[in-house]
C-alpha cells in the first residue's frame, strides 16, 4: 500500500480553445417527471466487511447518481478509515457524478483542413483528499491502443482561449457544484487522418484508502470539435442485475439531426444496430452467453451531426420507446433506470 498522500493543489492557468457546447435532455426509463439529480456530497453508513476483498483490497460501494470517494470514520473528511481496517461500520462519501465526467477540447482553431492538432482531456475532483487521479484512455485506428496517466497534482485555476478572449473556466459550473480541482492531461500531435478515429476515456481517482474508482466514461473524436457532431452516451445503472441480452429502441428528430452510427458500449461484448427513419434499435448481447453481466455502465454510445451547422439549438430531444432486458434464462427483467444524458464540449 502507497503511502497516503493527498494530491497537492496547484494554482496554474492553462490556456486552451473552448468549443461549442450543446446541451442534451436527460430520460429516466421509470419516471423523468421525478429522476432526481445527484448534486451533493453524501455520507451514508455501510457495514464495511462486503466491500474487502480476500482482505486485501476495498471494493467501492455503488449508488446511482454518484461516485464513491473514500471511506471515513465519522460524517466528514477529517478522519479517513485506514486501509487495514477489515470490519465493522464506517460512512461511505458519495460524490455527485458530474464531478468525475471528461471534457474533450481540442486546440485552437482546429478544422477538417488543420494537419495537426492536440486534445487536452480534462475532469475534475471535488477535493484533493485522495492519492491520485487519472485516465485510462483507448484510441481505436488499426489497432487498439491503450494508455494510461496518473497524476498527484491538480489544479485550481483553468483559461481558455476563445478568439482572442481569455475567459476562465469554472469547476462548479462546468461539472459540478461540489468539483473544486481541475485535472488535465494532453494527447498531442494528432494527425488529420485521425480526426475520425473515437477514443475512450475513463478517469478515476484513487481514495485515501487505496480504493480505484471510476468515473462516467467518454466517447470523443476530433471532429467533434468543429463539425456540428457529437456522442450521447446511454447509461444503465443498476449494479445488482444481471443481463444477457438488451434491446434499445431510441427516437430522435432526423429532420435535424443525422445519425452516424454507434461506438460500442461497456456492458456487453457484442452490439448490432440499425437506424429506421428516425429510430435507432440496438441490439446487446454477452458473447459466449456462458456468463451474466452487471447492468451497470454505458450500454452504448450514439453518434449524430447537426444537419444545419449555422442553426444550432440549445437542447435537443430524445425518446426512449423501448428498454428489453433478459436474462440467460430469456427471462425478461426490470432493471431500473436508462439515462440518454448530456456530454460536456
């Protein structure tokens, strides 16, 4: 076990380029008209014991709307559980899940005809009482590639670059109310040819008492910079069911919109789909059906283009018609809450 330092607070500008930013409604399957929202920090008591694992590790705790932070002894972060500690009760702290999401911004003046270009990938942390924080990113061209950077440093203040304007950016506006720390990372030299190519990025942090974990993950590409596209993610959360098989049936306005086909999810192995005339049906399954699969996490991730790049909206809506999820015993089950939810630009 590392040693358990916090990560250290750095007061830093950072310039970059802003880009367009949409917004995107969000859908609950059981009742849109009272989701509520995840926006503040949380304590809740658990038994600790069900979350070591073989002794040596902590599992984190889930609950949807949030991410896990740590495991301290009281209400607050004044007295943090020590890593040997295998038993008894201890308050979990949950943090909003907006706070560990990614913003993707490319550099300044990138377009279809820019040889070359930088990504700076950015999320943020609610404090800086945990031992690190970073990406797990995968780039898919040829091959896939994957990379990892961790940091202990984050920052306090970002600036953008916006024409000729230098504005800051704000943690608790674009995360969330409970985000205080910024962490970047760049991915340089990216070539024209791979503007097209989509990338995940998975941040995380690591809590004070060794426990991994991760954030909302991100599908991107460079172009989503400057062509009018963008991905929604659709998200599952319900961690305590078990799937085999998913059927996705979402509606959108293609009279504005153009579908540009679907990146992978990370709950199943295999995925097909197809678009009808303003419908798009996905279609999920485990690969050697030998196996169930937690409903938790991104089901798929669906891309569109603005048809009218001159005309962009503020908020465009999508329908989920049909959520079908089965079991290995093609058994039909309800499992809880499907959210079309927004990406920050």
């Amino acid at each position: 076990m590392k040693k358990r330092n916090k990560v250290s607070e750095i007061i830093k500008n950072i310039v970059f380029v802003t880009i367009m930013a949409l917004s995107f409604c969000e859908f609950a399957q059981e009742d849109k008209a009272n989701a509520a929202t995840a926006d503040m920090i949380i304590y809740e008591e658990k038994e600790i014991s069900q979350y070591r694992e073989s002794g040596e590790e902590y599992i984190a705790p889930r609950k949807e709307g949030y991410i896990f932070g740590g495991w301290y002894k009281e209400q607050n972060e004044n007295v943090p559980l020590s890593d040997k500690v295998t038993s008894g009760k201890a308050y979990a702290k949950f943090v909003p899940e907006d706070v560990l999401t990614v913003l993707c911004q490319n550099s300044q003046g990138t377009d279809s005809d820019t040889d070359m270009t930088n990504v700076r990938l950015v999320t943020s942390t609610d404090s800086d009482l945990y031992q690190k924080m970073g990406f797990d990113i995968e780039i898919y061209g040829a091959k896939t590639t994957k990379y990892n950077y961790e940091t202990s440093t984050v920052y306090k203040s970002i600036k953008i670059a916006n024409g000729k304007d230098i504005i800051s950016v704000s943690a608790s506006r674009d995360f969330s109310k409970e985000s205080k720390y910024f962490v970047t990372v760049k991915m340089i030299n990216i070539p024209n040819a791979g503007f097209n190519t989509a990338y995940l990025v998975r941040p995380y942090w690591i809590t004070l008492d060794g426990t991994k974990v991760y954030g909302l993950d991100r599908y991107a590409r460079v172009r989503n910079g400057y062509d009018g596209s963008f991905s929604i993610p659709v998200r599952i959360n319900a961690p305590e069911k078990q799937v085999a098989v998913s059927l996705l049936d979402i509606g959108y306005d293609n009279s504005k919109l153009e579908f540009q086909g679907y990146d992978r999810g990370t709950v199943f192995d295999e995925y097909t789909g197809r678009e009808d005339n303003g419908n798009i049906k996905i279609l999920g399954n485990v690969k050697t059906m030998d196996k169930n699969v937690p409903a938790d996490g991104m089901l798929v991730s669906l891309n569109f283009k603005v048809k009218n790049y001159d005309i962009i909206e503020e908020t465009y809506s999508f329908d989920l018609n049909k959520a079908d999820f089965c079991n290995l015993n093609e058994s039909r089950i309800n499992v809880g809450n499907i959210v079309l939810k927004s990406v920050k630009k």
